[in-house]
C-alpha cells in the first residue's frame, strides 16, 4: 500500500514522520519520487501538476492537503470517478479560528489607529463600542466559518453567520442563500470570508457587497484570493466605505512585487498562512479515511462535484 504524497510547503518530514509514526506499513512516496504508479494507492496532495492523478490505475481516493479543493478539481483529466475529500483538521479549524479572532479583535479595538498613533507620536483616545454591539459577519458556515462564528459569538460580539443552506448555530443569527445575502451584509460592521471557492462565490467581494456594508466596515479574507474583485478594493478604501482590509489569500500567489495591495495603509497583508493543516492531527484523519475505505464504510468529507465543495 503506497501513498502518493506532493505539497508545496517543506513540511515533508513532518508529515512523513507522523505516518512513520501512525502506519508503519503504508509507504510514503513524494511526488515525483513515485516508483511503480501502479503500487499508488491513495494520494495527499496540494496543487497536483495537471494531468498526474490520471496516471495511478489503481488509485482509491485522492485527499485533499487543505480544506479548499479547487486546486485538485481545476484539473481537466482529474478521473472524476475516485472521491476527493477535503481537509478536516482539530488543527487547521483551531489555527483560522486563532487568525480571524486576531483580527476581528484588531478591528473591534482600533488597533491599525492606534499603530498609526504610536508612529506619529499621538496620544488620542480612540472609542469603541462593548463586543455585543458589534456586528461580526461569517460568510460560510462549515467547518472552519462555523468554529469560527460560534469562537467569535463566545466573546459576546453580535454575531451573524451567512450560508448556501439553513443553518442554526446558538448564538449566531443565521442567513443564506442569496435572498439572506444583503440582509446579512447591511447588518454586518466586520466581515469575515470563509467560503469555498465556487462558480457562485468567485468573485462575491465586490464594489456591490461592500455598498451594501454599513460605511467603515471592515474585510477579513481568508479564504481565497479569487473571492475578491482587486480592483474594487482599494477605492472601496479610499472613500471610507471600508476602514479596513485583513487579506491573507490573493489572486496571484505570492503577491507580485509593486502591487498596490504592499503599499496601501489600511491592508494587512499574510502570506496564505491563516491555518496550515497540522500534519500530528491530520495524519491521523487520512488513516481512518484509508481504513473506511478498507472496510468498505462510506468516506467523510468527500466533496460533492455538483456542489463544488
Ligand atoms: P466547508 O466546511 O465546506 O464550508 C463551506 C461553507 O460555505 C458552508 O457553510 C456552505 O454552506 C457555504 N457556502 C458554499 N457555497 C455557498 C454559497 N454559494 N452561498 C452561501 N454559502 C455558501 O468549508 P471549510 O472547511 O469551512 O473551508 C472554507 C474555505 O476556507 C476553504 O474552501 C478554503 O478556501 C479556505 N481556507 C483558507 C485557509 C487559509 O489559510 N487561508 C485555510 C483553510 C481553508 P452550506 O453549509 O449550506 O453547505
Ligand atoms: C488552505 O488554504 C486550505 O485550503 O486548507
């Protein structure tokens, strides 16, 4: 039994350890190491080259490294019949809870302000309302929106969560489908992305989403670059309809050097590193979707083709 293993971090060895660790019996190929295609079993993979998971005639299922799938499905000769499932991780949905709690909480207490302040040598006090009347906006319900919706709900801020389907999450005012979306958004003073990326959510922020915000709200984008219209962002910026923008993902990966985005005051930029899947925790999720299998059990978390999520 082998597992066909490409990612584009250096965390290799970490995630070869942890199945050294948990399955000594399965054997960890790294593309483009992979020996007889023919012995590959299954695949963990992050942005696998076109054409490759064609190649294995004897591959089961292909696991997703991160929670976001598009850089698996955007393969044209992907065999559409072996399951994709999506990264489900205690790590990974702790880690973007960590990072858009950060930054809901830099938002709410006026921190890029009070940055600016301390560089001009200014001592001004700066308001701000209790968490409960600030309205905090999720879009996306799943798996990591949903841990994040109800962590944020915790610290008592008026919070609202935006889905495809009904949902009811304690705490949390819950909207959706595109009727909910503008309610959601006129109601909605720090936005948090965390949707997948799909024909219907590509490019959802936009000069239209953010008119419908209440001026100065603020964007919180972790979840892909090719949710967000660029060019809409920084006038949005510059006329004070949005105070501020935390961008962790881009359209074009690593952000070119000279793009606007670098230099603007009130974008907060990362380097796609909101959450990482934590290969001591995830190892052991792909062990027992390779043991459902062996057991002839359904998979979890196999992504729906016709949803594209
Ligand atoms: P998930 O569990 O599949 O949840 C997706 C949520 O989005 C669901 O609530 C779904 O609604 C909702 N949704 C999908 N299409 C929609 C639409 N057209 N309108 C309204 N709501 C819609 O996904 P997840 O595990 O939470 O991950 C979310 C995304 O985060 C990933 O796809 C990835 O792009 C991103 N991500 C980024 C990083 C980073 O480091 N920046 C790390 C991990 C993940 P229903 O509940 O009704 O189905
Ligand atoms: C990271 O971006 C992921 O999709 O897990």
């Amino acid at each position: 039994m082998a597992l066909l293993f490409k990612s584009e971090t250096d965390r290799a060895s970490l995630w070869r350890d942890a199945f050294a660790r948990l399955a000594p019996d399965l054997e960890f190929r790294e593309w483009p190491e992979v020996g007889d295609p023919a012995e590959i079993e299954f695949a963990l993979v992050w942005h696998p080259a076109k054409g490759d998971l064609k190649r294995y005639p004897n591959l089961k299922a292909i696991f997703s490294l991160g929670a976001g799938i598009e850089h698996i499905f955007s393969d044209p000769e992907l065999p559409r019949h072996i399951p994709v499932v999506r990264m489900v991780d205690h790590g990974l949905t702790r880690g973007m809870t960590e990072y858009v709690l950060m930054h809901v909480l830099r938002f709410h207490r006026n921190v890029p302000e009070l940055e600016a302040q301390k560089q001009a040598g200014v001592w001004n006090y700066i308001d701000y309302p209790p968490a409960w009347e600030r309205r905090v906006g999720v879009m996306g319900l799943g798996v990591l929106g949903g841990d994040a919706a109800r962590t944020i709900a915790s610290f008592e801020f008026a919070t609202a969560g935006w889905s495809r389907r009904p949902k009811r999450i304690e705490g949390v005012e819950c909207f959706h489908g595109e009727d909910g979306l503008a309610r959601f958004l006129q109601r909605t003073e720090i936005l948090v992305n965390l949707l997948p990326l799909t024909d219907a959510t590509e490019n959802i922020l936009n000069a239209r989403s953010f008119a419908q915000l209440p001026r100065g709200a603020c964007l919180i984008n972790a979840a892909r670059g090719r949710h967000l219209v660029e060019e809409d962002l920084i006038p949005a910026l510059d006329s004070g309809q949005l105070a501020g923008a935390a961008l962790d993902v881009f359209r074009e990966e690593p952000l070119p050097a000279g793009h606007p985005f670098w230099a603007h005051p009130k974008i907060w930029i990362s380097p796609h590193v909101a959450s990482v899947t934590q290969p001591s925790t995830a190892a052991k999720g792909v062990l027992d979707g390779i043991a459902r299998l062996r057991a002839g059990l359904p998979l979890e978390n196999v992504v729906d083709w016709s949803e594209g999520y």
